[in-house]
C-alpha cells in the first residue's frame, strides 16, 4: 500500500478551519507585547511565555542587532564542528555561574535539550522515574533512552515512593520533573522528590523551562524557590530569556559526556549569535531588575484568585500559567472561540497535550500586562462563562 495513504486525514482539525474556529496557527503581525495586532485588530495576549516582557525591551533588542553587526546571522554548523563562537562560551559560563552549577551547555532549543540529556545518560539497565504530566520533551527523552521507564502519578511523592520499590539495587536512577508545570501551572514537590531521591541514592533532573527568571529571589527557578538543589537542571531562552534556545546546568563530568554523546547537540546547527546575545542580555535584565518578577506575581495573584471567584476551576495552578478547565471538548472550543471574539488571544489545550477529558483554556499572565489588560480579559470570561452556564 502506498505510505501516504495511511496518513491520517486529521478531519476534525479540517472542519474546523472550514467552519472558521480552528485556534492554531493564528499570524500575529508584530511585537510579542502584552497585547498584539491579528488580522488589523488589537488583542489582549493571554497565551504568551513572554512573562517578563523581554522580547520588546530595547536593550535586547539592541544585542540582537550588534551581534548581527559582529558575526551575521548564522552559525553554519553544529557546536561539536565550526558552530561554537565566543559567545557561546560565554554565555555558557554565565549561566553556570547563575545557576550555582559547575557547567553549562547551550542547545539549539529546549526540546532538544530535554531530548538530548535524558537519552545520553541511561544505559539499559537503568531506569528514568518521570511524572505523568511532564513535558512531551521529556516524553520522547524517554522512549530515545537506552533506559527503562516508569511513569509516577502527578505531583505525588507516595506514588514516586512506591516506584523505588520495583527498581533493582544495582541500577542507577534518574528522577525527571518539570519544577513548574507547562499546562496545570503548579509546582512540583521539590523537597520532598529531592529528599526521596536522596535516601534512594538516586539523582534528580528538574525542567525548569518555565520558572526560570520568574521563581526565587534571584530568578533561578523552583530549586531556589524551595531551597534544595538538584542534580540536573534544565531551561530555555523561549520563555521569560525573549530568544529560542535552551540549555543545562550540572556537573562538570555530566556537561562534558553531554558534549560528547548528546545527538540532538552533536548532530544540531549551534544557535545564531543574535539568539545567544539575546539570552544573554535578558539574563542580565533578570537580575538586575527582580521588580519584573514582583509586578508578574502581583498580576498573576490577581488574575488567578479573580477567575477562582467566578467559579471557574483552576486546577491546582499556583503560578503565572492559569488554566481553565472545562472538560468537554466542544465547549472547552466554544469557550475558546468566543474569548476570541472578544478580543482575547488564549491557548487551546486538548488531548494529547493534556488528558482526553480534561480540555482546559490555558491563560499566560505577564509582568507587563495592565490592569485594564486583565480586566478586560475578566470581563470577557464573566461574560462568557455566565452565558454558556460554565459559572
């Protein structure tokens, strides 16, 4: 038989395009701010990672155009070969000394760092304890690896307990958790995975993807935020850094057997220098100036404990990501489409991003949205969620 015929027709995304409700792929014609311009109308971003608003602060914007000056636009090859500038190492060195680590290695985008670090550190007879709702980075990290996984339950120290218990005593362990969680917005359990890891003489590996410039007083992310350290941590410049990229922080022995196993690195073109400056300068921004995350939590407090007073069930979100949970497929889009129509740019999340009966609104906050930018958002999911008997 012919492959592509058995290529799926995806129809329910076809019809939805057809009837006009399809929410992906949506062009945005200009900055990434707090608000944006879609089809010549003025939007409030609700389904951004923008959290610290970076990517239109003039000085970042001004390193992305010097190294454009100094080096071009492109790397033309893989770290391991000619893609390695100076700035590489520097940032490299940067974020190591941020994060408290010995080392640190820039990858080409956060899947791929995910990817590349789980799979190169497992042999086969080791085994990787990953939380059910980690990241699909994460995921497919897992099924590359040489190791054996077993998945715990959500957020639950008792459940990752009992996984200890069918591990042999001569195999290594990896624990992986996201430190804050991209779709339900809480945090995992750091102390106690870590302390569990500890008496199990296990290692632990944190994606901190999304709280890294926005959790701790210094902005490094959960491990700060609670006091511990991890073996492993993981982040990206996609998020509050205003670039693309990503990168890992440990040991000086697992960074250089990174370096030297890792395929998605290997076999990668190195990031362009306009996003390694780019990273660079938001790191700065980040600390030297905590205020941004103070005005994100403000807002974020704000906008949560608003939406939990209508009646809207928020899971156990406890963070700048704010979902909605509906359930239902189809109302979960209708409430969608009709947050649109009011002028409101939010993420629609279905399976398999996240469980089938578990379709949920996910709404980012910023630390550059306005008051009248949230409220106007509130409004809109008063209005809404009262007309189609959600609250």
């Amino acid at each position: 038989m012919d492959l592509f015929r058995k290529i799926p027709k995806h129809e329910d995304a076809r019809m939805a395009i057809q009837m006009g409700f399809y929410p992906y792929f949506i062009p945005i014609s200009g900055e990434q701010g707090p608000t944006v311009e879609i089809k010549g109308k003025n939007m409030v971003m609700l389904g951004s990672n923008n959290y610290l608003g970076l990517t239109n602060h003039p000085e970042v914007k001004e390193a992305a155009k010097n190294a454009i000056e100094k080096y071009g636009v492109g790397c033309t090859g893989s770290r391991f070969l000619n893609g390695t500038l100076d700035i590489h190492v520097e940032l490299e060195e940067k974020l190591a000394d941020f994060m408290g680590m010995e080392s640190a290695l820039v990858f080409s985008t956060g899947f791929q760092t995910n990817l590349g670090t789980i799979s190169s550190m497992m042999t086969k007879n080791d085994f990787i304890l990953s939380d059910s709702l980690n990241h699909a980075s994460i995921v497919d990290g897992c099924r590359l690896s040489k190791g054996n996984s077993i998945i715990y339950k959500h957020n639950d120290p008792e459940s990752l307990k009992a996984t200890f218990n069918s591990i042999p005593e001569e195999a290594g362990s990896l624990v992986v958790t996201n430190g804050l969680f991209s779709m339900e917005g809480d945090l995992a359990k750091l102390p106690e995975i870590i302390r569990m890891t500890k008496e199990n003489d296990s290692r632990v590996m944190v994606d901190d993807a999304h709280a890294i410039g926005v959790y701790g007083k210094g902005g490094r992310g959960t491990t700060e935020h609670f006091g511990v350290e991890a073996d492993i941590i993981m982040g990206t410049f996609s998020k509050s850094l205003a670039s693309i990229g990503g990168f890992v922080v440990s040991s000086e022995d697992v960074v250089f057997h990174l370096k030297h196993s890792a395929r998605p690195f290997i076999f990668s073109a190195s990031p362009p220098p306009a996003a390694i400056t780019t990273a660079s300068k938001a790191l700065d921004i980040v600390m030297e100036e905590p205020e941004r995350r103070d005005s994100l939590i403000k807002n974020s407090d704000y906008f949560r404990n608003s939406l939990k007073k209508m009646g809207y069930d928020i899971g156990h979100s406890e963070s700048q990501i704010i979902p909605v949970v509906i359930g239902d497929l189809m109302d979960t889009v209708d409430l969608w489409k009709n947050l649109y129509k009011h002028d409101l740019f939010t993420n629609l999340v279905v399976h398999p991003a996240t469980p089938p009966d578990r379709s949920l609104i996910r709404n980012s906050v910023m630390s550059t949205h306005s008051m009248e930018d949230l409220d106007q958002g509130l409004e809109a999911y008063e209005k809404i969620g009262s007309e189609m008997s959600i609250i």
